[in-house]
C-alpha cells in the first residue's frame, strides 16, 4: 500500500511539473509574450510536448496565446478573460475564461490582429488534441492508471486535477495572484507576487514583476526572488534549441 500511494503521488507531481512546464514556457513565454524564437521543428515538438504532458487538459497554444495577450492589455477590466475584480469567484472566472478560450480557438471571436499576430498556429493538430474522443481517451488512461496500481479511495481524489490541470494552474495563478501576496511594482492592475521562491508554479506567481515586464524572460527580479524556469530556460538558448530576442541578463533592469 505504501509504495503504491509514493508511486501515484509521484505521477501527481511528475504530471503538475511537466505540464506546467510546457504550460509555463512554450504556451506563455514564447506564444503570448515572444520572449525568444524557435524553428518550426521546434515549435512543432513543443505543440507535441504539450498534448503529451497536459493529456486531458491540452490548450491550443495559439488560443492561449491569444488570450493572455487581452488579460495583459485589459488586465482586471470588463475585457480582461479571467479578473477577481470582476468575476465573484474562482469557478465563475474559470467558467467565463474558457468562454472566451472557446470563442478564440474556434476562431469566431473578433480579436485585434495585434494579439494574432506571431502567435504560433498548427490548428490541425489542436482540433486532434482538443477532440472529445482524445480528452476521453486521456481521462481513460489517467483511471486505468489508478485501477490498476490499486489506488486507495482517498487518492481518487487527484483524478478530477489530472484531468483539469491547466485550469488548475490558470486558476492559482490568475485568481490568487490577484488577490494575495506582496508587489513589487505599482502597476495598474491587481498583480501581486505570491512567493519570492516559487517553487510550487515554475516562476509563474511572481505575477507582479510579470505585469510589470511583460517581455523579461526572468520573472525574478529581487535578490530574494527565484524564478525556477528560468535555468532552463537559459540553458535551451544555450543548446541552441531556442534563441533569446535580447539579453536577458539586461532586459527591462
């Protein structure tokens, strides 16, 4: 039973890790914010990566993209996909932010060209990734899973976060961080930084320094701070497989 319940939160944490990653520094740092380039050989593995580590809950990342680039523009305003300030709670902003996720990924909301543009595009593959039959096929996989290690009753409970895990993430980042924690900045928004060492979200809830410096790749700025994406990050620039757009050890300091 024990080395059962380590093996299942192991593929918990191995599963709000990876795909967070992929959530963190392909979908957001590179299709919302273009903080550095990368081939088309590239990108399409990182389409890959992400359907692979998100399963049930892939995101289109040029609807993604799309998307964080309005909360950026029209942060905590009627226009703004997902705000505390406007929605009265946590479900009723993640009801109202994949509303408006559906309406960009199927094409049919009117959206400035400035938010399209250079957002990376492989629409054939979303529609595979975000079919019903393939999210069923995940939510299958991720219950075989846990039947057949013999899960114990009260771990059924992670099923329902595998298979919402990127809502998961967007909702404590985009609610929490909004909410709680310190500023660095005074920006016109409600963006806070809710941990100095974000360990927990990959560097994503050092929220405030985020708004401040949309296209810093580092989203650490204080001695204090730590930005845990951010070494791979580099170290991808590095191998070459990605390219910063300038020098990150500079920009916006």
């Amino acid at each position: 039973m024990q080395t059962t319940v380590f093996i299942i939160l192991g593929l918990f944490i191995l599963h709000w890790y990876a795909s967070l990653f992929f959530q963190s520094m392909f979908h957001h740092r590179y299709a919302a914010h273009g903080m550095f380039t990368m081939s088309n050989f590239w990108e399409k593995t990182f389409h890959i990566g992400s359907f692979v580590t998100q399963g049930a809950s892939y995101l289109s990342p040029y609807a993604y993209g799309v998307m964080h680039r309005l909360h950026h523009a029209f942060a905590d305003t009627e226009e703004d996909p997902h705000s505390p300030i406007i929605d009265k709670d946590l479900f009723a902003m993640m009801w109202r932010t994949r509303k408006v996720y559906m309406d960009i990924d199927q094409e049919i909301a009117v959206v400035g060209e400035k938010f399209k543009k250079g957002v990376p595009k492989w629409r054939s593959f979303d529609r595979f990734a975000e079919s019903r039959v393939t999210r069923l096929v995940w939510v299958a996989i991720y219950v075989l899973a846990f039947i057949l290690l013999d899960a114990p009753w009260w771990l059924w409970i992670l099923i329902p976060i595998h298979v919402l895990m990127s809502p998961v993430h967007g909702v404590i980042v985009n609610w929490y961080s909004h909410k709680y924690g310190y500023r660095n900045y005074d920006v016109k928004d409600t963006s806070h930084n809710l941990f100095p060492v974000d360990l927990l979200m990959w560097g994503e809830s050092l929220h405030n320094n985020h708004h401040k410096f949309g296209g810093r790749p580092n989203f650490a700025v204080k001695w204090y701070e730590f930005d845990p994406l951010y070494p791979f990050i580099w170290l991808m620039d590095k191998m070459r497989i990605i390219r910063f757009k300038n020098n990150p050890a500079t920009q916006y300091m």
